[in-house]
C-alpha cells in the first residue's frame, strides 16, 4: 500500500548510521513470546527459544560475509519453518544504537517484520514485564520509550494503531525506538488489519449482482465484489453437478479429490467427494462476496466443505450464513483455506453442519470479526501454521465433540478480542502456541474438559476474560449477518 510504502522509505535514513555488533554465546532475546538463547559458531548462530508453555523454537543465523551485524535467515532441517512471516534468506539485523540492543528480522519486500530484543532477564521476568505492558501502560504514551514487538501490537485496536503512527509521522527527528516502531506499526497495520490494498498500486475492482447460483459461478473471478441479492439462497450443488459449467476457460471439472493446486492458473474447480462434489477458488485474488439481507451460501454433500481456498489472497466474505443441508461426518467442514494470504470474514453465521467452522492451514493473516461459529459436529476450528489471526467480537458456542479450538505449534499472533463461548461439548483448547484472550466470556460445562489452558500459552489471558464452569446460553447481541438494513 502506499502509505506504507511511504514509512519504509522515510525510515530508511534512521538506520542509515546504524552501528552493529556481533551476537554472543549466552545472549538472550525477547521477541514477545519467546525467550532465545544464542550459541555462537564460526559462521552460524543458533538461537534456542522457549515460551511459557515450554514449547521449544530454534532460529539459525549465518554470517552475511563480512558485515558486521548483518544476518541471513537460515533453513537447518526440511521441515523447518521460517518465522515471523519471513523467507528463508531474509535479512537479519543485529542492531545496536542510543542504547538499544536489538535483531530485526526483515520479511521480504517489506520492513522490520519482528524485533528480538536483548535482554539479561529470565522468562518468567520478560513474561511478566511483557504483561504489565500489555496491562497496565497506555500506547500512545509508550510509542516514544518502548520497543513494540508484534506480539504487544497485534492486541491493539487498529484505531489507535492508527493514532499511535500518526504522532511518529508528525516527528521529524526520530529515536531508534520511534523508527523502529513506526516500522513495526505499518508493518502490522498492512498485514493484520483490511487495508486499501497489497503493495504500492491499489486494486481497481468491478462489482457485479447476482441472484441465483450459475450467475454466482459466471462472476467469480480476482478483481471483483459479488452483491448477492436479499433472500437469496445459493445452493452450490445445484451447479457443481452440471459438468457442462465447468468446461469453460478458467473452470476445471474432476473426478478426484483435486490436488494439483502447484500453478499459478486461475481455476473455480468442481471436484468429487465422497458423496458429492465441492466447490474450490484456486489461486483467486482480491474477491470479496457480499450477502445482501438473509442470504445463505449451503452445499448439500455431507463430506465436503462448503468454500474451499487454496493459494488465494484478499478474500474476503461478507453478511453471509454458510452451511450444509445435512450434517456430515469425518470431512466437511464450512470454510477451509490453504497457502492463502488475507482472509477477512465479517458479520458472518458459519453453522453445523460443517464438521469444523473453520480449517485453516499455512495462511499468513486470518480476520474474523463480529461472527459466529455454532453447531459443528467436531469442533470450532482448526489453526495449523498459521500467523496473525484475530477473531475479534465473535461467538462461538453449540459445537461438538472433540478438540473444540485446536492451533499448532507453529501458530504465531492469535488474537481472541472480546469472544464468548458457551455450550460447547468437547474438550475445549487444544492449543501448542501462544494465544491472547481480551475481554472473553468463556462458558464451559463442569463435565466437559477445559483443556490445556493451563499450559502458558494462556499466559496472556487479561484481567476482563472470564472463565465459568456453567452451561448456559448466551444472550444475543449484534453480531452476525444483518436481518435488515
């Protein structure tokens, strides 16, 4: 987006003059999270981290040459995952000026992504110091004195995301600290919040209306909002059983479980399931579907998952229910996406069934606010390797029966915001990586197993989140698509 790429520039010149130091065996950073110890060789460091929970993270740096301070990001096993939103390859740079004691790591194309600061304290000291900020101290006084991690930033309202970079754009003179942050502050605000767009051009889309399914699949394509008219019912099985449809440029008809998902093509795919088909955007960009009043997107095979996403980015839903006709069983679930970058749900019903709500793997941005996730015979959601996700003003409540709320491992930046859940049967949280709850009401039967929320990762559980052992509903409040307008 512009504006960002307007801050990246300006603070350029802040680091010019950056004087840099080499990493030590001992020393310790703090990136929000995880506390990492280095080890230094030759050539490469290793950095051994570990969170509340105990969860363990290694980083490997390699020595860029002959340049002091300066780092690459470095792949030591096949499986490895690169963090902050990185690439393997990425510049790391070991900052050392006014004071501070820093490594910046630099997603591609973009500026400072993550800050690890160094730190002579123990975890349970940074975790607590971590706490007392998030708690206690107002951001737009700290903007100034404190180095922001996306960890503290991913729990701030974008409105005064907003706010605090506009009083760092005002200032013509910068400390370290200010120019740090106001990176770290566009960098969040351009990858956790809806922005005007991706990188410097903003995306021109048409909008078009429709009222009935092949119109739906006539208009689907990047680039373009779809208005679903008033009390429109799209059933999708209605047309992913027409293979004629599908024989036109840009649509793919298959008698497999499709899997060739590699390519850089555009494709709305009708593939088989078990009992049916289902429908899948395959490498959509900048689509957004807007639900006018009452307006329903179902398929009817109980093993397919309503929405399917894979290798799309900007998509975003709008003022829908989304569902089966009738309950199904091991697979099918409401809205699943794979390798996908920023997925926006708002004011939306996902119910049961699907299987899940939501599964969503190796995404980089997930946004749900003021939704609803109710009814799914397994369980709320599925999170696997994915990084900033924010479920803000959301319920979620009526699911069953296994892992309720399950996030791996290699999760980063899980935002619940002013979240309930009630009525739920199942074994609540299963959850390998750090977590934020502000502001939730979490209702859970005294019969049904809460889960590992005493594991760390709900470490940064606020003071306004209220766990009750009870069973009873929720009382409704404006949340989900509108009835009217």
């Amino acid at each position: 987006m512009k504006r960002l790429a307007l801050i990246l520039t300006l603070c350029l010149s802040a680091f010019a003059e950056l004087q840099a130091q080499t990493i030590h065996k001992g020393d310790k950073f703090w990136d929000g999270e995880v506390l990492y110890t280095a080890q230094s060789g030759e050539e490469f460091v290793f950095l051994s981290g570990v969170n509340a929970a105990g969860n363990k993270s290694f980083i490997i740096l390699r020595q860029n040459g002959n340049k002091a301070g300066e780092y690459i990001l470095t792949q030591g096993a096949e499986d490895d995952v690169p963090p902050y939103n990185c690439l393997f390859g990425s510049r790391v740079q070991y900052v050392r000026k006014d004071g501070m004691n820093f490594l910046a790591f630099y997603p591609e194309e973009h500026g400072i992504g993550q800050v690890a600061v160094l730190t002579p304290d123990n975890l349970e000291n940074c975790i607590a110091q971590q706490k007392y900020a998030e708690d206690k101290c107002n951001p737009l006084d700290m903007v100034s004195s404190l180095l922001m991690d996306r960890h503290y930033l991913i729990n701030i309202h974008p409105e005064v995301l907003q706010e605090m970079l506009d009083k760092l754009n005002a200032k013509n003179k910068k400390t370290i600290i200010e120019s740090t942050n106001q990176e770290m502050i566009a960098f969040v605000m351009a990858f956790c919040m809806e922005s005007e767009g991706e990188g410097e051009e903003e995306v021109s889309l048409d909008e078009v209306t429709v009222a009935d399914e092949r119109e739906f699949l006539s208009s689907i394509k990047s680039n373009r909002i779809i208005h679903i008219k008033d009390g429109t019912v799209l059933n999708l099985t209605n047309i992913l059983n027409d293979q004629d449809l599908f024989k036109e440029k840009g649509r793919l008809w298959t008698d497999d479980y499709y899997a060739q998902r590699d390519g850089d093509e555009q494709l709305i795919v009708s593939c088989e399931r078990f009992d049916g088909r289902q429908i899948e955007f395959v490498n959509v960009n900048n689509l957004e579907i807007r639900g006018g009043k009452d307006c329903y997107i179902i398929v009817e095979p109980r093993y397919a998952n309503v929405l399917n996403f894979y290798g799309c980015v900007n998509i975003t839903l709008t003022n829908l229910t989304i569902g089966h006709t009738e309950e199904g069983y091991c697979e099918g679930g409401v809205i699943y996406a794979e390798r996908c970058n920023n997925i926006f749900i708002n004011n939306c019903d996902l119910y049961g069934c699907g299987t899940y709500g939501l599964e969503v793997h190796n995404v980089d941005v997930l946004s749900m606010t003021s939704s609803i996730i109710r009814d799914c015979s397994y369980g709320i959601m599925i999170l696997n390797n994915v990084h900033f996700t924010t479920f803000r003003d959301c319920d979620f409540y009526r699911c069953r029966e296994f892992d309720l709320v399950a996030i791996d491992g290699n999760c980063r930046e899980t935002l619940f915001d002013n979240c309930r859940f009630a009525q739920n049967k199942g074994e609540l949280f299963n959850v390998h990586s750090m977590v934020t709850l502000k502001s939730c009401e979490i209702h859970h039967a005294k019969d049904q197993k809460m889960g590992n929320v005493n594991n760390g990762n709900f470490e940064h559980a606020d003071d306004n989140t209220h766990w009750v052992r009870d069973n009873e509903p929720l009382k409704a409040r404006n949340i989900g698509p509108a009835k009217t307008h």
